[in-house]
C-alpha cells in the first residue's frame, strides 16, 4: 500500500553532464497516481515529500513512513493535500470532504491521515516547528492573481491557497496556476530562488498532449517531457517553467528559509540559454 523512493540533492554542476534518462531519474515525478497505493518521493532538497493517494474504493492510511524517523508522519512535520480527482475525504482528526480542485492543510501533529471516496489525491509536505491550525481551502478562498496575456501565450490565473495572503503555514507555500484557452507558458520570464526549491505538477493536461518542462541554470537549460499527472522536483539553482502542447493547470509548491512568494531572483529573456 505504501512506497517510498528516496531522491539525493544534485549540484549544478553534476546536472549539466546529464542526458534525458539521468535527468528524468533525478528530477521527474511520474506515477505515483496508482489505483490503491499511496506512492511517495522523499527529497533531500528541504526535506520536502511529494506523492500520490488514490483510495479507488477503499481507506487508505498515511502513518509511519521510515525515512521520516518518526512513529507518524505528521509527527515533526505539516501537509497539504492537494484533490485532482473526483470527490473524496480526507480524514486527520476530523473528517474533511474534498471536491476536485480543494486543498487542505494539515498542521503538524495531525495524526494519521486517512484517504477514502473516489478522490485522487496528491501530497506535500515539508518539516515544521510549530503546529498550525489545519484548515481546507476552496477556489474562492484562495488570493488570485492574474498574468499575462495572449499576445506573449502565458495569460494565466494564479491561486494562492496555503500563502501569507490566505492563512498561517510554517514553510509549505502551495498553490495552482491556470493556463488561459490559447495560452500556454507558465512562469515565464522565469526566476531562481536559492532559499527554496519546488516541486510542479501539472494537471488538465489532454492524454494525448504533453508539457515541456524546463529547468537547469538560466544558462544551462535543460528540458523534460511531462504528461498529465507528471511534474518536476526543481532544485533551489534552477529555473522552473514550461510550455504546453494544450492549455493545462499546474499546482506549484515550495519549501525551504521563508514563505515570502516575492523571494525570487528574475532571469531575463536575454540571459538564457
């Protein structure tokens, strides 16, 4: 029921004499979505896990994960689940019910969590040093920001749901950008933020469409192809972003010194390579 692959930090220096196979075993994330299984990805960039729930029919139980060190996973640290499925529940001391598109925190402490009801559910979660209030988050409780435009194919909506803005979270900053119709870049111009690295989902994504996902130095880009329910762990030197084949969600969270979203170093359109 549960499976953990453990992924090292990478230098910058050691990426850029990588191929495609190297790169995708360090860097991609893909199936962890498996009918019955919780299959998690623990990192040694900030600690930060991400992973997959899908009940299919029955409960499913997050407890003790080795790597952690603790008796339960939520014992030194916080989560957020993230529902890309149909409508299911979470279960952490009380019973939370998610529709397709709802994120919930949980506080360090929380317990067990139990994932039961047709959702699919997606999960982060990083160490934390004091217990927060464990809260679900809908759409329209989330700030929004809008980018963009269809002249540059990047006009997208961001929703900020655990954020300075929205409410109170030790190191974990999660939210979700849509892509407009007709758009497809995300996160362009890119940035770095050496005090935090993060990790992309993208979601919404036509089965027969794909993402390239790019990453690396500003200069000394490098690029994966990504499918519906795939992403990218992207170390704190990289750059993150990426342009669809079709138009896309994508769920962005982030770990590491702060939770300021405006902590980024902007790279330039001329500066890449």
């Amino acid at each position: 029921m549960l499976s953990v692959e453990t992924r090292h930090a990478i230098d910058p220096a050691t990426a850029r004499g990588f191929d495609t196979e190297a790169l995708r075993r360090n860097f991609h994330v893909g199936g962890i979505f498996a009918d019955g299984e919780i299959k998690l990805i623990y990192t040694h960039y900030d600690r930060m896990i991400v992973g997959g729930a899908v009940p299919a029919g029955k409960d499913l139980v997050l407890d003790e994960v080795p790597q952690c060190g603790t008796d339960t996973i939520l014992a030194r640290r916080e989560m957020v689940v993230v529902n890309i499925g149909d409508e299911g529940v979470v279960r952490a001391g009380s019973d939370y019910a998610m529709a397709k598109g709802d994120m919930l925190y949980l506080g360090m402490g929380s317990g067990p969590v139990t994932f039961s009801g047709g959702g699919r559910f997606y999960i982060l979660s990083a160490p934390a040093h004091k217990t927060y209030p464990s809260r679900l988050i809908k759409i329209d409780e989330a700030a929004r920001i809008d980018l963009g435009s269809q002249a540059t194919s990047n006009e997208r909506t961001i929703h900020q749901f655990v954020h300075p803005e929205v409410m109170e979270s030790c190191q974990l900053v999660v939210g979700m950008t849509k892509l407009h119709n007709g758009s497809v870049w995300n996160t362009m111009p890119a940035h770095v933020h050496d005090r935090r690295m993060e990790a992309y989902l993208y979601v919404d994504l036509p089965e027969d469409q794909m993402a390239v996902h790019l990453m690396g130095e500003p200069t000394q880009t490098r690029h994966m192809i990504v499918r519906n329910e795939e992403g990218a762990i992207s170390p704190p030197w990289s750059i993150h972003s990426g342009a669809g084949t079709a138009s896309y969600t994508f769920i962005w969270a982030m770990a590491g010194d702060n939770v300021n979203y405006k902590d980024v170093e902007m790279v330039g359109m001329g500066e890449m390579r």
